[in-house]
C-alpha cells in the first residue's frame, strides 16, 4: 500500500540537453536564430530591435513607436492591416521594454508565405498617424490614472526611481504631460535612428522549413538602413540607507519595497546571487515566505526579485501587510538578510533550491517557443548559446560559501533603499 507520509525519491539533474540553435544570416547580414523543433504546423517569428527606453532621445517614445508601428502601413490603415492577419488565423503584436522593442507573429506555416511580407512591410512604410497617436495618448493616459491607485505601482515606481534617478532610462516615472508633449515627429525620429537592419535580430521557432528561412531572406534580406549608434548612461550610484514613506492608497494596508541598484545578465556575480535571491524569496519555500508568511502570518505574499535590463539591474523585496504588522516584518525582512550575511545555509536547504531551480531550466528549454526565449534572452546580451548550459553547471557548482559571499556584498541593510506606503505622509530621512 502507498505511503503517503514518505516524499518522492528527488532524482538530481546534472545535465541538460539543449536543443540545437542554429544561426543563420539573411543576404543583408541580419543575424536570424532558428529552434527547428516540434510535429506541429507552427511558426513564431520575432523581430527585435535594441529600441527601448535606453535608446530614446525623448521620454516615451520607445512605447509609443511600439505600440504604432502596427497601426497602419503602405496602403493599409491600422483596421484593414489587422484583418491581413486575421484572413489567415495569424497573430502579430508588437511591444517594447527597457531595451528592445519587439514584433511577434504567430502562423501556421502554410500561410507564412502569405503574411510574412506584411509584417515587412510595417518597417518599411509605417504610417505613426496623428490619429493613431492621439488615440495612444488616451489610452495610455487613461491607464496610467488607474495604476497610479494601486500600492503596488506606486512603491515600484518610487524604489526604480531612487535607484536608477528620475532622469535616467531605466529610473523615470511617465507622467501624462511626458504622453501629451509626444509629437509624431519624436516618434519618426525615433524609428529612424534605432530601427535599421544594423540594430536587429530575427528569431524563428516551430516546425522551421528551408522555405521559410528563404521567405524571410525576401522580404527582410533586402531591407538596407542604418541606425545611429548611442552610448548608454550608466545610472549614479547611491550610498547610505534611504528610507521614504509616502500615503497608502490602501486604508487597510501598507506596501514595502527594499532594494538597491544591481547588475546586468553578464555580471561574474550573477549565477550566485540568482540562488541567493531564491533562498531569500525566490519561490515559494523561501526564507521570507516561510517566516513573514507561513510562521508569523504578517501577509499573504512576499517574494524577493531581480529586474535585469542589457546593462543595470535592480534587485527589490515586496509585499503588503496590515499596518500593525509594518514594524515587526520590517525587522524580520533583515533580520533574514543579516542571517543569509552572517551563517552559511545548510545542505539541504541548498539541495533543494538546487533541485528547485534545474527543475525549471527543464521548463525552460520544454519546446520550441520556450527554447526560442532562452535563445533570445542569450543572444540579445552577446552570451553564446551554450551559456545555458555553463549557467547550469554554475547553479550545480555553486556552494554555501559564495553565497553567503555574495548576501555579505548586496545584502547589507546601509546599502538598501527602503520604500513604505502607509497612512503617514512624511519623508524619514536620508
């Protein structure tokens, strides 16, 4: 008879097989990355461009190109370009982040042929009309007004803001003059200078055929424009405790973030940290869940998290709790980064955030879209693709020592910036 009282035998994994990555280049030397996996007729394609926040010349206008380059082309305005898609049970969107902004279309791969020299045509004749950005201005005004009433967007807001400044990419807050002062001359602009076939990178994922590549060499293999290249502003560093507090939006709750400034992907101190994140409140069966939430029940979530952009990073705390527990999951909150400083974590508990984490590099490579975001996320910070691999190897290798190396060097409470949303309206002090 089953035992339920004993626990599953823990099989370690100490390889990973990764898929084959291959890359290729079209005629006009676009890099083109291609995970050829998978039985069924499916294709995704990504085009990326480095256009994001930390290219602008001008607060927002990565967004707004994004959110615009699908609203209209050639001859086509933003209705009928959508319904080329939609004849064919295909799907394109387009998005931008910090860094990159994106294009993505999903197709069966019989009907690539026929849809892929739209989503060409978007980048060469794109419409940005001042239609279309007034009604990107209102829409994203009108978000903008109902995040701004929740805790959680606003402590981000704050901590990212301290951490990078408000004047950098990576640390600005938009606010709906910085949507209203958008002209479509910024938007143009940006396209122009960020958006050449020097400055991007294609990936391709699903059942790939010699066929579709050739697709994609005709209609992007024949594109030729050039971006202007611009160097990144790294963000001031910032010494000593800061702590502000500022008005909850929550009578019935206060918001806390704790963080600092950190590093990109490529930083030697990456692998340790990310397992040092995730014993402090990686996953569910981290140091801060099991004591705030499991043993003191002070709230129902808190989690631990690295934001890692193509050249800084930020590492931050968060969770919400009654305002009578405010103090006291303070105190836990670096109670339990000074103990992660101060005493090494023991075998087990390393074992199974080993365990935890080569788990979900399994996931993470558990078919084509899901391997082709892996290869994107290496290739986009100049990693080779056997980086994963090495990041594998560097989680199996990594021991209690370095990471209680590493809580010593990012974990020290001076070095932390403090952000609280309560009832009180006062800034504490440097």
């Amino acid at each position: 008879m089953l035992n339920r009282k004993i626990s599953p035998r823990v099989n370690e994994i100490r390889k990973v097989d990764v898929p084959e990555i291959r890359l290729q280049y079209l005629d006009n030397g676009i890099p083109v990355t291609i995970i050829n996996l998978g039985t069924e007729d499916i294709v995704k394609m990504e085009v990326v461009h480095r256009a994001g926040r930390s290219f602008e010349h001008k607060k927002l206008t990565s967004k707004a190109t994004a959110f615009l380059l699908k609203e209209g082309c050639g001859s086509w305005n933003a209705a009928s370009f959508a319904e080329k898609f939609d004849y064919y049970g295909a799907g394109l969107k387009t998005t931008g982040n910090m860094d990159f902004v994106y294009s993505t279309l999903f197709t069966l791969g019989k009907h690539f042929s026929k849809v892929v020299p739209y989503m060409a045509e978007m980048y060469k004749t794109p419409h940005f009309s001042e239609d279309e950005l007034q009604n990107f201005k209102q829409v994203y005004i009108q978000k903008l007004k109902e995040e701004l009433t929740k805790n959680e967007v606003v402590s981000y807001r704050i901590i990212t803001e301290e951490i990078f400044g408000s004047d950098h990419a990576y640390g600005y807050n938009s606010l709906p003059s910085d949507y209203e002062s958008l002209g479509r001359e910024d938007i143009v602009r940006h396209f122009n200078e960020s958006f050449g076939t020097d400055n991007i990178d294609i990936f391709l994922s699903g059942k790939i055929t010699e066929d579709i590549f050739n697709q994609v060499n005709q209609t992007f293999g024949s594109l030729n424009t050039a971006s202007i290249q611009k160097s990144y502003q790294p963000a001031g560093e910032r010494n000593g405790h800061i702590c502000i507090e500022k008005p909850s939006l929550n009578q019935h709750q206060a918001a806390i973030k704790i963080g600092r400034k950190l590093f990109s992907r490529t930083h030697p101190d990456q692998t340790p940290f990310f397992m040092l994140n995730t014993v402090l409140g990686g996953y569910f069966g981290s140091r801060l869940m099991t004591s705030i939430r499991e043993e003191k029940g002070f709230t129902y979530d808190i989690a631990s998290s690295m934001d890692q952009m193509l050249y800084d990073g930020c590492f931050y705390i968060s969770t919400d709790v009654s305002g009578k527990y405010l103090d006291a999951t303070l105190k836990e909150i670096y109670e339990q980064m000074d103990i992660l400083c101060q005493e090494k974590i023991g075998k087990k508990e390393l074992n199974m955030v080993k365990n935890y984490l080569t788990g979900n590099f399994l996931n993470m490579i558990d078919g084509p879209l899901n391997v082709s975001t892996v290869a994107k996320t290496l290739k986009l910070v100049n990693l080779p693709f056997s980086a994963f691999e090495a990041w594998l190897e560097g989680i199996i290798q990594t021991n209690a020592e370095d990471i209680r190396e590493v809580a010593q060097k990012y974990l020290s409470k001076n070095d932390m910036i403090e952000v609280v949303l309560n009832q009180s309206s006062k800034k504490i002090g440097n």
